[in-house]
C-alpha cells in the first residue's frame, strides 16, 4: 500500500506548537515509509479566515524542514489543495448521497432551531436533530417532493447526513485500539452548509479519500468525531484510511492544554516564528533541528536513553507503536536543554552564517576569524542564541559593579597586588594563554593563594565569578582594554 498523510490546517492564525507536532509525526511516517507528505489548506470556514496564515503555515514548515511533497505550493495530481478551491467536488459528491437517500436537505430556520433547543434545556434534555425527531421538522424526509423542490429554489437550505437508528458503529484507532459508539448518541449533522460550503467533516472525508489518503494522523481532540467520519465513509460505500489520534499536548503545571495564555504567563513561545506581537522559538534562539528534536518527544518515546536525534534519525526510529496514550507535558527547560546540546554540536561558522541576527554585537569586529573564536569560547554557555548579547557583554563592556561577596573574600588577600603582577606581564608582552603558568610560580614566592588571584582576575575582567575561561577571555580582549579594566578595579579596591 502506498503510505499517503496529510497534515489540514486552517488558516485561522498561527501555527500552535501543537500543529508542529500534528505536522512532524505525519512527516516522520510518510518519510519512514517512503511515502508521502501532503499540506492540505482547510479553509471552508473563509470568516474564520486570517490573512497572512497560510504564508505562515508554509514558512512555519519550511523553517523547520518540513517540506510538502504535494500542496498548494508544490502541485500533485490530487489537488486543488486548498478547499475553498475545491467546491466542484464537494457538490458533486453531496448529490450522490441525495440520490441515494444518506442525506437530505433541511430548511429548518435558526431561529427555530435555537427556540427547540431551548425548549429541550427546560425539560434537562439537549436537542439533537436525529431520527427520532426528524420527520417533525421542516426537511426532504418530511416534505413531499415536490414542495421539496419548491424550497431548494426559494429558501436556503443545509444538507444533513441522514444517520440511522439503533448502529453500533465500531471505530479502530492504531493508538486508542477499538472504539464502540451507538449511532444514536450522533445527531445528523451538517454536510452542506447554507453558503453552500462544506463542514470540516464533510471535506475532510471527501478531500481524503480524493487524496487517496491512507493514514489519518491527527489530534485527540477529533477522536469524538471519528465515528461520525465513519458514517460519511459508509455513506459512500468507501474504505477508510487508518487512523491515529495523537495526545494533547499539556500546559507545564496543573491540568489542560497548553494555550497561549500558558506561554504569556510564563514567559515562553508556543508557535514557531513571529506571530503580530507574539514572538516565536525562532526569534528567542531556537535552532530549527533541535526544535524538530523536541517536539519529537512530546508524546513519542523511542524507548533508548538517548535524547539527541538528527532529523535523519528520527525519521528511522520513529514507530507509531511507541506514541503514548497519555497527555504530553511541556517543558520549556527541556526544550532550552535540547537547544544548548545542538548549539553544542553545531558547526560553528555554519551557526553565525544562519543567524546572522543574533551576533549584531560583533558588528565592531572585522576580522571573520577574531568573531568566530567570541563564539567558540561562549557557545558552551548558550541555551538560547538571544543568550549570546548577555553572555558577550563582558567582552564589548567594562564591569560597571563587582559582586561584593567576592571583594569581601578577596580584599584581605592583598589582590592589588595580584593585579599590579598581571600589569606586568601584560606590559611585557606575554600571552594570556602563558598566564596560568607565570602565576602560579609567582604565588608562590608573593604568599598570595592561587584563589585569590584567579577571584582578582576573573572580578576584574568580568565583575563576577561566572564566565567562560578567563584566559580565553583575556586572549581575545585587546590589550588596552585588559589593561584598563585591572586598573579600574585596583582603584575600586584602594578607594
């Protein structure tokens, strides 16, 4: 069998974190199989429609490496692949089920609908528009044929699949295992809308099984409509993909889905690039591989204690069988954590020539080499690519302050004249890489401790104990600067 998957956004906003993985896990079994990757724009609802979505969908996938083997911008031989370009179809497949008494034209009012509906709530029922009530409401099953075709001219009208009582519809799902429903807890609902649009539901199901979709990989909040998609395929006499509903993705602490509001309050990204104000994982530092690395694992497990995967490799591990059951928390740390593990690893050349926009702050420096040894000795301490400005400051800026817990240790210590020594051997030219050695013979014969020199040094240059190797710092600041920042903190001290 052909593998063929389709990920359906609709071009509503922008692409939730969750619709990433939806995305990835499609791609992860298309591309294990050899199959198929299709990017099918569901856009039946057009007043839900946000202009800018779709770019954004597209660039969304592309970023991260997501490509389209058919879609809206790569033809195939199943499209259009938007469905509002799609109403031919969807109009000649609603006269077949017509034809064949599985589905019937309703001019039932809203109005009258919302008075029914109020009507049930008085006596504690909910309203539902099904066999056992629709012979009194105002539709094809009801009326004569003729009065029919007098309304279908006149009046507006829905079309509703025509569900029949007492089923029991048994649904598979490769990850749930079997689902039984009885068809009457299913309304006849909607196919055809009175714009003459489709449903979801009924595009979905004509759009794949036109597409020759084979699996359905979607989120657990469509399993409720499962049943009723297997309805619309039973309606057409059509086989039925296989399907897959993945787990929620869940807000980091306490119960529910992760939404946006989770990422405002807490102060992380939940979609993958810039969004109006809302800034992405691309704009904080996100690499996309170790982004594509951490979604893998919301809701997979590979079952290997490794965590680090080249999409090559996630692509030749993954197995349906291994997707979880349960909910996915999110875990913005373990996602820092991904990132810093691929900052780590990646080539570092390669890393400034793809984000140019986070290394602005070496603008002043000309030489190519001189900016890349800045980010060799400070990638280690990158969790973020927008950490690098912070991280960098203590080589563009002088210390303005000194942790005052370190002035408390080091100032019985005699650290000016620590300082004065390094003055010297700055003044005679000898390398910072030469440092180490110079003083720890020197330290000896002055009775100062090799702590308090280092804690003197490292106050001096960066006016704190953290920081990359003070040496490697001193070997990439120039001479003046080094110079000045020691005399700078002699002075702190004697005043």
């Amino acid at each position: 069998m052909s593998i063929r998957v389709r990920f359906a956004p609709s071009p509503t906003g922008a692409l939730h974190i969750g619709g990433l993985r939806t995305a990835l896990f499609n791609y992860l079994y298309a591309k294990k199989h050899n199959g198929e990757f299709i990017l099918r724009i569901e856009d039946t609802d057009q007043s839900r429609r946000v202009d800018g979505a779709e770019d954004y969908i597209t660039t969304s996938l592309s970023w991260l490496g997501i490509e389209q083997d058919e879609g809206p911008k790569k033809k195939g031989r199943f499209g259009p692949y938007r469905q509002s370009e799609r109403k031919e179809i969807y109009a000649r497949e609603i006269i077949k089920l017509l034809k064949a008494g599985r589905a019937y034209y309703a001019f039932d009012s809203d109005e009258k609908l919302a008075e029914l509906r109020r009507e049930y709530e008085k006596k504690g029922q909910s309203f539902k528009y099904c066999s056992l009530n629709r012979n009194d409401l105002l539709n094809s099953l009801s009326l004569s044929e003729k009065e029919t075709k007098k309304r279908i001219k006149e009046e507006s009208y829905v079309v509703r699949l025509r569900v029949e009582s007492g089923i029991t519809i048994t649904v598979e799902d490769k990850i749930r295992g079997e689902i039984k429903v009885n068809s009457d807890e299913i309304d006849d609902k909607i196919l055809i809308k009175a714009d003459g649009m489709p449903t979801y539901h009924f595009a979905n199901v004509v759009d794949d099984h036109h597409m020759k979709i084979s699996h359905v990989i979607r989120g657990e909040e469509w399993l409720p409509s499962l049943p009723f998609h297997q309805l619309i395929y039973y309606a057409f006499d059509w086989a039925m993909p296989q399907f897959m509903h993945l787990p929620l993705i869940l807000k980091p602490e306490g119960k529910g889905k992760l939404s946006k509001r989770d990422g405002d309050q807490r102060g992380f990204p939940i979609y993958p690039l810039k969004w109006n104000s809302n800034i992405g994982f691309k704009e904080r530092g996100f690499l996309p591989e170790a982004l594509l690395n951490y979604i893998s694992l919301l809701g997979w497990n590979p079952g290997i204690e490794k965590e680090i995967f080249e999409l090559e490799e996630l692509i030749r591990l993954f197995d349906v069988g291994k997707i979880q059951k349960g909910g996915a928390r999110f875990d913005f740390n373990k996602a820092r954590w991904i990132n810093h593990k691929f900052i780590e690893r990646s080539e570092s050349k390669s890393v400034l020539e793809r984000f140019p926009a986070f290394f602005s702050t070496m603008s002043m420096i000309k030489l190519e080499k001189s900016k890349l040894a800045v980010y060799e000795l400070l990638k280690e301490r990158l969790f973020l690519l927008e950490d690098f400005k912070s991280e960098a400051n203590l080589l563009f800026n002088d210390p303005t302050t000194y942790d005052e817990k370190v002035i408390k240790k080091i100032e019985n210590g005699r650290p000016e004249k620590a300082l004065n020594f390094i003055i010297e051997l700055i003044e005679k030219n000898i390398p910072a890489s030469n440092w180490k050695q110079k003083l720890q013979t020197w330290n000896e014969k002055a009775d100062i401790p090799f702590g308090i020199i280092m804690q003197s040094l490292r106050l001096a240059i960066i006016g704190s104990l953290s920081g990359p190797d003070i040496f490697s710092v001193c070997g990439l600041l120039e001479k003046e600067v080094t110079l000045r920042r020691l005399k700078k903190l002699i002075i702190y001290l004697n005043n």
